[in-house]
C-alpha cells in the first residue's frame, strides 16, 4: 500500500482562505437575502490595464498565426520579460543580471516551491504571525519550524534573536497580514544575522508596490550584502491585478551558495534553474507579454491608478479605526488594516459577529497564526463604494 506523506497529520483541516470562503457560502446558503461585502481575502477587484489588454490581445493573435506561433517557452520566462523585471529593479537602484530572474505562476507557489532546495533537517524561522503558505509547505516537508513573534508591542515587525539559530528564514515585507514595513536599518540586521548564520532569507516582497514612505526599500537588495543571501519574491496579482491572470518572478542571486550535508558548494541559482526545468514548463506566452506591458510606462502608470484606488480604500478602513479608537497597523504602506478585535472576542468570534450583524467579510488573525487570536485582517481591494458601505456597517455595529 502506498504510505502517504504523515506530515500532512499535522496541517490544518483546510487552507485558511478555503476555510473563510466555506463559512460565507453556508452563511449565505441560511440568508440568501443579505448583502455579504468581501474584504477577506485580498483578491484585486479593478479590471487589468488597459495596455496590459492590448498585450495580451496581440499576443492571443500571434500564437493564432502559424509564422508567430510559440510552443514551449524558455523554463525561466522570456528574455523579454525577465529584461523588464531587471529594468524595474534598477528603478530601486538594485542591479540584476536577466539570468538571476525567473518567471512564475505567483509567489505563492515559489515560497512553496523554493523548500525542494533545501535539506529538510535545516531549522526553518518564521514570524508569527505569517501568511500561512511558508508554514504549511514546510511542515509538509517535515521540517523543524522556530516562530518569531510579531506582537503589538514590536510593532508586528519581529527582530532577529542572536540566542536562536536559524537556517532558512521567512520575512514578507509590507507584511501579510499586518501591513507593517520593515525600514532599512530593520532589514540590515536581518542580513547581518544572515550572513552571520548563514541562513538564507527568502524574502516576498508581493506587496511593495503599495510602499508610499519613500524612504522605505522596496527590495532586500536594496541593503548591501543581501546578494550573498537572499532569495526574493514579487508577483503581479496585486502590482496589476493579476491575481486571476498568474504572474510572477523570483530572483535567486548567483551570489548565494549553499553547501550539501559533506561541505560541497552548491549554487542556489544553478539548482533553481534546475528544478523549474524539471518541475515546471513556464507561465504562457501571452500571459507573460501581458506582464512585460506592466513594466511600460503606459502600463507602470495604469498599475499606479489602480493602487491609488485600493489605497483610498485603505484611508477610509483607518480612518474608521481612528475614530473608533482600535488599535490598528497597515494601510499606509500595505492594502492590509490589522486590528485588535473589538470587546475582547477572539477572531473567530469576532468574524462571526462581523459577518452576522454587518455582512462583511474579513480575516480572522487565528488563521496567521497563534499570535492573530485577537487580531483581524480587512483588505482594500474591494471597490471604494463597498468599502465605504462595509465601514458604515462596522460602525453602526460596533458603536
Ligand atoms: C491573502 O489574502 O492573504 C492573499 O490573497 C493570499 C495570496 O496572495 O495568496
């Protein structure tokens, strides 16, 4: 009989996200008439741009024409856009060979993905709380996971703890779910600690198209040293509403080397570029001039209107908070607003109350992990009208 793989014992039940969605569908099955306004899960709301259209338009008529026609793509993505993808690092002053760029179906399958690199008795340190998809694949992989914890008192931006050794570490910055933003001295010291460990930082940087502050780096790279030991990931679906469409790119420097459990020196690009060619067949032609149209001007500016918008969503969410006084992080930097549950509930009590007595959906904070218990994530991605009308609701149910 075939042995299936026992880490899966120690998963949840379902996906957080899964999880949420089955709760509003029964609640909707029970009172069909009510209107549910969604700020859970942080899907884009805004059509793609209107030069990202056009792209994809005339790549559909290319691969519909037997001289134009493109079969298998290169594993690592076109040149073309692995091109842009460095054009838009050097915006942050970073510097980027094309060959340290590959092209993705979305972060979320690389920080999964990216675990097929590494021994599996290395010590994995992940903030708590995280996104759920850097725990969950690695305790598919069995490993042994230290949490950091992000609490209100550090701001949800943990430090490195010199006393704890670490091999791999997870840091998403503007964070999922808090929406707070490591600054750049904050990200020095998790180089520092890095290289003194010399861990590897996988860093997913999904949301740093929504940073305002200018001060604040977009990239790990933009602190030196984090060539030698970071991996970074960065997506489309909320850079341009891509969340439908699949787009994204991880860039593994070639300055990073690893070492096998006998001391041989590995290079964590050359194995990366081996395991998509194994592993993966590329994201498709048409999607991908669809994403290189982003790096446009016409397209840059277009995916800047629509994070403008998703902002003023934000505004309105924290400016609610202000007024009722709940203590909040996010929405400056981040289309996140994570706040501490109101009359003490917990945050699945208190995404139940919400849905109940307002119609609107959010994120329990459980589901980041144990540090979110009292915590809840809203989103800005749904359009403003909703967004005003769900804030009217959770003010007439929470004064
Ligand atoms: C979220 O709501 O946390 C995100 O939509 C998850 C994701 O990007 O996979």
């Amino acid at each position: 009989m075939a042995k299936f793989n026992e880490n899966f014992l120690e998963l949840k039940e379902s996906y957080l996200f899964s999880e949420v969605a089955k709760r509003v569908s029964a609640f909707q099955q029970k009172e069909p008439d009510r209107s549910v306004i969604r700020l859970g899960i942080g899907d884009v709301t805004l059509p793609l741009g209107k030069t990202v259209v056009q792209a994809m338009h005339s790549a559909a008529d290319e691969m519909g024409k037997a001289e134009s026609f493109r079969g298998y793509g290169p594993e690592q993505g076109y040149d073309f856009l692995r091109e842009a993808v460095v054009g838009h690092y050097r915006s942050f002053g970073v510097e980027l060979d094309t060959d340290e760029i590959f092209v993705s179906d979305g972060a979320k399958s690389d920080t999964g993905n990216i675990t097929d690199l590494f021994s599996k008795d290395n010590t994995v340190m992940i903030p708590n709380p995280v996104y759920p998809v850097y725990v969950d694949t690695n305790t598919m992989n069995g490993r042994n996971i230290v949490f950091i914890n992000g609490t209100a008192e550090n701001d949800f931006l943990p430090m490195p703890d010199k006393s704890i050794h670490a091999d791999i570490i997870y840091i998403c910055s503007p964070n999922n779910p808090t929406g707070a933003c490591y600054n750049r001295e904050q990200l020095r010291e998790w180089v520092d600690y890095a290289l003194e460990n010399d861990a590897v930082i996988l860093f997913d940087s999904a949301y740093e198209c929504f940073i305002s502050d200018s001060g604040l780096p977009h990239s790990i790279y933009e602190i030196e040293g984090a060539e030698k030991c970071a991996v970074e990931f960065c997506s489309l679906s909320k850079t341009a509403g891509f969340t439908g469409t699949r787009c994204g790119y991880t860039v593994v420097p070639k300055a990073i080397k690893s070492v096998s459990g006998d001391g041989r020196a590995m290079s964590l690009n050359k194995m990366w570029n081996r395991r998509q060619c194994t592993k993966f067949n590329g994201v498709p032609y048409i999607v991908q001039r669809a994403a290189a149209a982003v790096f446009s001007e016409a397209g840059m500016a277009e995916a800047k209107a629509m994070i403008a918008h998703y902002m003023e969503n934000a505004k309105i969410i924290a400016d609610t908070m202000n007024d009722l006084g709940i203590r909040y992080t996010g929405g400056i930097n981040s289309p996140y607003i994570w706040f501490e549950c109101p009359f003490g509930m917990d945050s699945w009590q208190f995404f139940d109350f919400l849905l109940e007595k307002a119609g609107v959906v959010g994120t329990p904070g459980a589901g980041f992990g144990e540090n979110g218990d009292k915590w809840f994530r809203l989103t800005a991605f749904n359009n403003k009208e909703n967004t005003i009308e769900a804030m009217k609701r959770f003010r007439s149910v929470l004064q």
